[in-house]
C-alpha cells in the first residue's frame, strides 16, 4: 500500500509499508521523477523498533541508524547470543506498553536515535553500552520483575534525560549549525549565479 502526497510548499511524500510489514516514509524537495530531487527517507520496522533515516539533502548520502539505545546496549552485552526477543527486551517493552505514556515513548523514539548514532561515534563506546545495560536495562528489569513500577520508571527517565543531554543535543546542535551553513552557503551560490 502506497500514499502519495504533495503539500504546498512543493514537498513530496510517499509513505508505504512494504512487503515484510516495514514501514516507510519518504520527502522529495520537487517531483521525485526529476533526477535532481533531494530526499530524506525514513525506514521503520515498528515490530522491533529499528529502522534508518537515509538523507541526500547535502548531496551526499548520509544514514542515521534509529534503533533504541536500550536495544543496543543488551545486543553488545549479549554480543553474539544476542536475541532481539530476548528476556530482558520482552519485559522492558511490556513495561513500555503498560506503563509509559504515549507522550514519552514518541519522545523517545525521536531521541533515542540521536543518543545511539552519538554514542556509535565515541572512541568508548562499548564502556558506555556496558554502563546503560548495568545501570538501566538489568536495574529496571529487576525493578520490574519485582513489582517496583516507578522506581524502574524513575530510573528509566533519568537515565533517559541524562544521555539526551550528554549526547543528543551536542549532536542536535551540530547538525543544525551544519544545515544552516549548508543553507547559507546555498544561498550564497544562487546569489552569485
């Protein structure tokens, strides 16, 4: 199934879900049939929570793996018996289905992306996966296991707002600075021209 959109800005939009049930979204700067397009495409899995936006707007194409952090750091520590269904997973997405608002799990799809491209980057990124596994996956799991709901949540939202600081709006930053002189400079050319 496909939807295609164009707004009035000019942007166009497909969005569908392919074969495997994976969803995707995609914006053209002009008809996607005219070879000079930029785009930005978005690819997500919502069963596992995987996916990747790949975008062409700078020219070159640059891809942003949006997995969750909390998934990333039990795959380094399960490393090669890593099992995407495995325990700690299942408990930590009841608890995210059962007891996390709507608000906060599209907020932390939305950073939680930022946090893992960040931390894929740092020379210390196994210490740091290592860290979220001890102090937030296997704490909350066991907050859970035993009844203590908001502790698991506490620790869950502090942990979050931590790494989102230390990571995601560094990042953040510096993608919009290096948009807007992308954009200056684009400017700059036609001007020029």
């Amino acid at each position: 199934m496909s939807d295609k959109y164009k707004n009035n800005e000019g942007v166009y939009i497909d969005a569908h879900t392919d074969k495997s049930g994976k969803d995707h979204v995609s914006f053209y700067d002009k008809d996607p049939s005219d070879s000079s397009h930029s785009s930005i495409h978005v690819n997500w899995d919502s069963e596992t929570g995987k996916g990747s936006i790949v975008d062409t707007i700078s020219g070159d194409k640059e891809s942003t793996d949006i997995s969750c952090f909390l998934t990333t750091a039990c795959m380094r520590h399960f490393q090669d018996k890593f099992d995407d269904n495995c325990y700690e997973l299942r408990v930590l997405r009841w608890f995210r289905d059962n007891f996390i608002s709507q608000k906060d799990i599209e907020y932390y799809y939305k950073i939680a992306p930022i946090i893992v491209e960040t931390i894929n980057k740092e020379e210390k990124a196994e210490i740091i996966y290592d860290y979220i596994y001890d102090n937030v996956v296997d704490y909350c799991v066991e907050q859970i296991e035993q009844g203590n709901y908001e502790a698991a949540y506490s620790r869950y939202k502090n942990s979050f707002l931590t790494l989102e600081e230390q990571f995601a709006k560094p990042a953040l930053i510096n993608k919009f600075v290096k948009t807007l002189k992308l954009r200056i400079n684009n400017k700059n050319r036609l001007i020029n021209a």
